[in-house]
C-alpha cells in the first residue's frame, strides 16, 4: 500500500500516477469520478484542481480485509453512496 513505501518512492509515485490521471481525465472529460476509499478520493481531489472542466468527485467505502464491517453489504452500501452522490440515478 501506497502508506508503506519510503517517502521518496512515494513521492515518484505519486507523480507519475497523478500525471496519468490525469491526461485519463482530460480526454475522457467525465461528469463523475468515484475514488473507491479515501485515499483515491484524495488523488482525483487533488488532480481535478488542474483539470479545464468541471468534475464531480465522490467515494464510496474501499472493501478491505483489515475491516470486516466495511465488507458487509458493501455492494447495498456502494449503491446508496453512488445515489448520494448522484451518481447513480
């Protein structure tokens, strides 16, 4: 996970990965995007602030075996995240 590599891979990393979000984001310029978890939440936060168009970023809870409870009905719980969001209809 991204929290366990040395500071400076994390960092290179980090450039790269935003880098390609974000020439993904502007040529597909989407209405959405939904970071599963709040990490990747963070990362399209913080790329959208370069984008040349408006983008709606939202999450839904990243399933995780560290956390059974956020693996129970998680495709019910992603769902009412998505409608909250307006994502889905």
């Amino acid at each position: 996970t991204p929290d366990k590599l040395p500071s400076n891979e994390k960092k290179r990393l980090d450039l790269v990965c935003d880098t390609h979000l974000e020439k993904v984001l502007n040529i597909l310029k989407p209405e959405f995007a939904v970071g599963v978890g709040a990490f990747a939440e963070s990362k399209i936060s913080t790329v959208s602030e370069k984008l040349n168009f408006s983008l709606n970023v939202s999450r839904v809870l990243h399933p995780s075996p560290a956390s059974p409870a956020a693996n129970r009905d998680w495709s019910g719980t992603a769902q009412k995240q998505l409608k909250g969001s307006g994502v889905w209809g």
